[in-house]
C-alpha cells in the first residue's frame, strides 16, 4: 500500500491532480480532481456520471464513483506541466464494484490464477505508434520515410522516442529498447516486463504520455491500427511469461522440445481454441482487421511457433529459464488493455484446467503456404469485424470472463459501431461504382 503522506507531499509538486480510467472500447478517461482532498478521495472517491461514459451505465441509474487506486500514483514532468497521475477503480456504491469496470475484470481473472492454480504472471506489451505532422490528414503527413533500425538523420523521430523515455524514466518507469519501426514515421518502445495489472496501468500512463509529449514536439500520434494501405500495422504484442508462487517459471521445461513444457503447451491450447470468439477484444475496430494480411507482420491463422513472426502465438528465443515466455501477435492498441490482457489469461488458463492437446508449431512462413480462399475458415482470425462479433455472439467462455453484465453492454458498442461502418459510403466506393 503506498504511503498516503509521501504521495500528498509529492503532490505538491504537481500543477494538475487527475485520475485515468478506460471505457469498454479502451478509450483513455480522466477526471481532474483537487489534491488538497486526496485523503479524502482516497477514502470515499469522487462521483461522476456513467451514462456518458461508453458502456459504463444507463441514463436513468447513471451515478457512479471512482476510488484512485495510491499504488498506481506517478508524478510525470511534461515540459510545461507536472501531472499528479492515478489510475481509477469504478464503483456503482462505495462498497459495491461495478460490473462494467474493465480493471476489475483483469483484477478477478488474476486473483483466480493464484487461488486456482497457485501462478502469477509478468507481461511486456510492445508498444507502436505512428508519428505524424500535425494538422489535416493526408498524403503528405507522415514525419520520415525511415524504415526498420534506421538511424538518424532518416529516423525524425528519434528525438520523440528519447523525449517519451526520458519522461517515463523520470516518473520511474524503465525501458528496456526504442526504435523506428518498419514503415515510415513508425516507431516502437518496449518497457520492462511487470504484473499484469501493473502492465495495464501503465500501458495507460504510456499512451498518454506518448500522445501529449509529441504535440508538444509539433507532432501527431496515433495508436490507429492501420492508418495507411501497404504499410504495416500498429500492433500490440503482448509477452507473458507464468510463475509459480516460488517465483519459477513454468513455461520452461528443461528436457523438453525448446525447454517448452506441458503447462506452456496446454496455456497455448487454450489461447488457440478461443481465439476466433476473443478476436472482437484483441482487434476491436473494422479498422483493425485490415491489418490481418500476408505479408505484413499481422497474424492471420490460428498457430503457434518457435520465434516465427508469422505464426500467432510465438515462443521468441531465450537461453534464460526466467526469460521464457509467449508472445501474442494478434492484438492491437486500439482495444481495451485491461480486458485484452485479462481474456489472454483466461483463455489460457482454460487450457490448464482442461489440459487442452496443442497443436505441433509451425514451421516456415505462414504467408507462404498455400490456402483455398473461403469465406469462413476457422482455421484463420476472422478476417472481418463482423466475423469477429458473430463467434463472440456464440461465445459461452467470452461471456463467462467478462461477466454478463459487460459483455453485454461491450457487444452492444461494438455492433453499433460495426453497423455504422456498414452503412456508411467511403470515397473508395465512389472511386470504384460511380461510374456504373
């Protein structure tokens, strides 16, 4: 538990106080409060009104209270700002959380891998960006035309990567590397590897750090999935890596293939069988399944391999038993991170409970083998949001982890949005029927 009078004196410091939170679709929330009442928010929280928050409540009961949680506190140094930064629970009463929080959905799912399975997990998400001129959108937008590991003076984004580390290290967040990514004006910060809970709020923290410190560079980022045809994604890889209460990690197995043991294989199992019905959390916008293509770093089959890129579920190279670990390749920062972290747990620990049989890994590229295009191939991710939400529709397991009460509300937005983009015409369409 943080130290209540340590955070008030640091919060003197701090020229705005706010507390963050995500509604379902994973959109950052904050609410500005007065530090001289912390003791006080602390104890009773603060009221605000959750019908106007996506998915958090209905006009007619719409009264809600966020508690700030004192160990997600950061003081963060802007150039012309110092943030008193908390990340929020959501409470319907004081004693009563509410149903539609997504931090209390990963809260639980963690809580029943300790209590369940006696395991603890440590996660390090890959965060990508795009860096952008400000302004209107269009062809000229982007920032440089560098490519993988270019260096300066291709790279004009080099100053923003070490602008946003340089901030996150000064509120006491490590990373472990930076580079540009491999389209233009792209770039990737990886962070130490943490709790999974930890990782979420921090993964908050990240994206809005990221998007204030490169306005103030005269910049535009995005964390849209895909931005731009024949480039790569944005994505959101997330690694995981499961110990026991000891602290060993139980993905390795000394002996067996790759040192990958049992309790991996049947983890992987389970991530495999769900991953058609979760695909509407790890990919959560129509945006998003433009991005599932050959050749472009995006997952499109439901596999598994040894440090193979193309495959969905990859077991990256380590020579260092704590280092082992998966890698999921399908998310991507658009969705909800508490929810997208929590139903990676879950699928996974259904496969421990059930001892699920997985699937030998994959060998050569993925992109390169040979498949009879049809319109509905469970061997693949859904290549549509309205895939997406079809298997989640018929999802029992989707259902049971977010609790009914969110999974309802969460289907709801995302049909809705779904519906929106059905009938709405792109110039795309002009371009190609006007002429009929």
């Amino acid at each position: 538990m943080a130290d209540i009078e340590q955070i008030q004196e640091m919060l003197r410091q701090a020229d705005s106080t706010k507390i963050f939170f995500t509604d379902l679709n994973g959109r950052p929330m904050s609410l500005s409060i007065n530090p001289k009442d912390i003791e006080k928010t602390l104890k009773n929280g603060i009221g605000f009104d959750g019908s106007s928050i996506a998915g958090y409540a209905t006009v007619e009961s719409s009264d809600r209270l966020i508690f700030p949680d004192p160990d997600s506190f950061r003081l963060v140094r802007f150039e012309d700002e110092t943030l008193g930064f908390f990340v929020g629970r959501i409470y319907n009463e004081k004693k009563e959380r509410a149903k539609a929080d997504p931090r209390a959905v990963l809260e639980k799912v963690i809580e029943q891998a300790e209590t369940e399975f006696g395991f603890r997990f440590l996660i390090g998400p890959e965060h990508e960006f795009f860096v952008l001129k400000s302004g209107k959108f269009g062809e000229d937008v982007h920032s440089d035309d560098a490519g993988y590991f270019q260096a300066t003076p291709h790279d004009k984004g080099e100053l923003v990567r070490k602008r946003i580390i340089t901030i996150l290290e000064e509120c006491g967040i490590k990373f472990e590397k930076a580079h540009h990514e491999v389209s233009p004006s792209q770039h990737e910060i990886n962070l130490e590897c943490i709790d999974p809970l930890q990782g979420a709020d921090r993964t908050l923290l990240f994206t809005h750090i990221t998007h204030t410190a490169v306005q103030n560079l005269g910049y535009r980022a995005t964390f849209m999935p895909k931005p731009f045809d024949g480039f790569n994604r944005n994505a959101l890889h997330i690694h995981l890596s499961m110990q026991d209460m000891s602290g060993n990690n139980v993905f390795y197995e000394e002996g067996a293939e790759n040192n990958i043991g049992n309790i991996a294989k049947h983890f992987i199992a389970g991530i495999l069988k769900y991953a058609r019905e979760t695909s509407i959390i790890m990919a959560s916008t129509f945006n998003s399944y433009k991005a599932y293509v050959l050749e472009r770093e995006a997952p499109i089959v439901r596999n598994w391999g040894f440090t193979n890129r193309s495959s969905m579920v990859r077991i990256p190279y380590s020579d260092d038993p704590d280092s082992t670990r998966l890698e999921l390749r399908n998310p991507d920062p658009a969705g909800n991170v508490y929810l997208q972290v929590a139903v990676l747990i879950a699928m996974g620990l259904d496969g421990l409970r059930n001892k699920l049989e997985c699937a030998k890994p994959i060998v050569g590229s993925t992109y390169e083998k040979q498949y009879r295009i049809k319109v509905w191939d469970k061997r693949f991710l859904p290549k549509s949001m309205y895939e997406a939400l079809v298997e989640a529709e018929r999802s029992s397991f989707l259902k049971e982890t977010l609790g009914e009460k969110l999974y309802d509300e969460y289907m709801s937005l995302k049909i809705k949005d779904w519906e929106e983009h059905r009938a709405n015409i792109t110039h795309r369409e002009y371009a190609k029927y006007l002429s009929i």
